[in-house]
DNA sequence: GGAATAAGTCAACATGGCTGACATAAAGAC
DNA sequence: GTCTTTATGTCAGCCATGTTGACTTATTCC
C-alpha cells in the first residue's frame, strides 16, 4: 500500500479513446443498417420486418416468445409485422408438437429468398470489412462486441449465434 | 492461369463468420443503446434527444446542416427535438459571426451536466468491454468498425471522431 | 377441474421518421 | 442594387414502430 494514487488509465481506456468507439459504433451503424432499405421499400416492408425475418432465418422453428425476448419488443409491435409476413406469405408457422400452444416460426421459400437479398449488401459490407482489417483485427471485434452485450445474456447470445 | 477453381474464402470471411458478426453487431448496438433509456424517461426525452445532445456536446459550434448530415434525418425531424432542447435549456444556438444565416449549437450547463449522465452508463460499459479484451482487441474493434462506415464518408468521420 | 402459460387481438397513444409547401433572413452573383 | 441561392424555421399531415392495458382462446400442468 505503498503508493496511493491512482494510476491514470492505460491509453486505450481513456476517455477520448471511449468516446470515439462510441461514435464509430453509431457509425457503423448507421451505414449497415441502411444497406437493406431500398428492398425493403420495394416490398413495403421496414426495418422491423428485416429484424424478423433475420432472426426467423436464422432460428427456424423458434417460438414466438423467444424472438420476442431477443428483439425486445412487446408482442403488439411484434403482431403487427408478424402478422404482414406471414398474410404475405413469408413467414410460415406451425403448431408445436410438443406443445401445441406454441406457434413456431418458419421462412417460406420466398422469405428465404427474401433474406437472402436482404442481408447480401450487409454481408458484402462485413466481408469488405473484415477483408480490410485482417483475421487479428476481426477477433479483437468479436471480442469487444461481445465484451459490450449485456452479461446476463451473453451466454444465451452465444449459444445462438454459433449455433450452426 | 494454371489453377481457375476458385479458392474457398479464408475462415474468417466465411458466410457462418460474417453472419455471426452481424449479429454480435446487432446485440450490442441492442444493449449499449438501453444505457440511458432511464434517465432519457425522467426527463421525457428520448433516444432522438440523446443523440442530438451528443454530437452537439461533441461539436460545439456545429451547424443544424452539419448535424443532420450526421444524423441522417430531415430537418423537420430534428426541428421537433432540437427544438424542446432549445425551450427547455439544454441547447444554445448563436448567429455566426462569418455568416449570420446559420445557427451554431452550443450545449448549455445544464446540456452538459445532461450529456455527462446519459454518456456515464455507455462510457462505463465500453470501458468494461475494452478492459476485458485488452489493447490489441480494441485496435481490431476501430479498425473494422471503420471499415463498415460508408467509404465515402469514412474521411469526415474520423476527422470528427479524431478532433479533440 | 382449475390455474398457469403461449399466443392473438383490439384500442389508444407516443416517438420519431417522412413529404410537401411556404416564410424569413442573409449571402453571393452580376 | 436587384436577383438568386442558401441556411434555417415552420405548418400540416402521414407512416412506421414502439408502448400500455384489457381481454380471448387454446393448451398444458398440477
């Protein structure tokens, strides 16, 4: 105990250098989840539908109540592009076997192809990305990124993204 | 030309990686986002209030046009929140001095105390992540963030992002 | 058989985007 | 010195997407 000050904050902790990601992650944002809009618009559809038909796309068979825990939305807001993709035929469900209250949730062919042309311009954006800052640098990413998730909820986010 | 198959992509940009590091993306902006949703409530504002105070906090001086080509949205998008923060003290606005047309925006004292509190729970959450991952991480972090911004404005980002 | 759960639905409202039309003041062009 | 352009503001209405609250239906669990 013999030295009581506090030390100041390694550089990469210091406040400019958390500021900065801050705004490069509203950034990146911004511009990745722009990508997608003039599909979008073309079909009538919004953001709120991309989010669904993503997280449908890639958990088939997932339950109403789990895409409402990860999108964080009250099961209203979700009803409303819920019920679009499925009248228009994107979005198919099925009753459990297990338990038949549960409404499972599954892409049609053509909501397949719709997330496919969907998330083509954001993969490109991604690869590009990743191709540009090198294998080192997309690890440090994923760390971070994930460094920033909620704790509580890490472990299940885990779980579902490497789930193949 | 001896060899015309196509190479697989390297592990890291293959399809199953860019799809999870789209959704690592979506997780955080999800959880960092929440931070301040509280305070935002206890003053009626939102998350539209909270962006505009923290670019202008970050920007003293700027202009309404160089805010809403920041933020992406129309004038009179803004107008409705630029202007509750304008009546109820938190934002400033000046004539320029150069040109006398256009309204510089300065956070007040109680625009910065505002910005101080909503940023802490971010800053705090970045600060964790980035201690978690270590200096080499968060390199990777900035490096690929930045390659997700637009191209074309990758340029003046960094200059805002760099400007002390 | 009754309580709890998964899902759906209706109504009303808030936030924060948008377009279009128009006003004002100042700057810049000639 | 007028005319045009630019920076900003404002009104009106619409749309997308979030909220709360109340209620229903079908099914499962105890």
């Amino acid at each position: 105990m013999a030295d009581i000050k506090t030390a100041p904050p390694p550089s990469f902790l210091r406040e400019a250098e958390l500021r900065q990601a801050i705004e490069l992650l509203f950034y990146a944002y911004r511009d990745f989840t722009s990508d997608p809009d003039a599909i979008l618009a073309s079909y009538h559809f919004g953001r709120a539908h991309h989010r669904v038909i993503h997280f449908v796309g890639r958990n088939p068979g997932m339950t109403v109540s789990e895409l409402l825990a990860i999108l964080r939305i009250t099961k209203q807001s979700l009803a409303r592009v819920l019920g679009q993709l499925v009248r228009r035929g994107f979005i198919e469900q099925r009753h459990g076997q297990r338990d038949r209250r549960q409404r499972l949730l599954y892409l049609t062919a053509k909501g397949t192809e719709l997330e496919r042309a969907l998330s083509q311009p954001q993969r490109g954006r991604v690869a590009r990305a990743f191709r540009d800052a090198g294998p080192e640098a997309v690890a440090g990413y994923r760390k971070v990124l994930l460094g920033l998730i909620e704790p509580s909820e890490r472990e299940k986010v885990l779980r579902s993204i490497l789930r193949e």
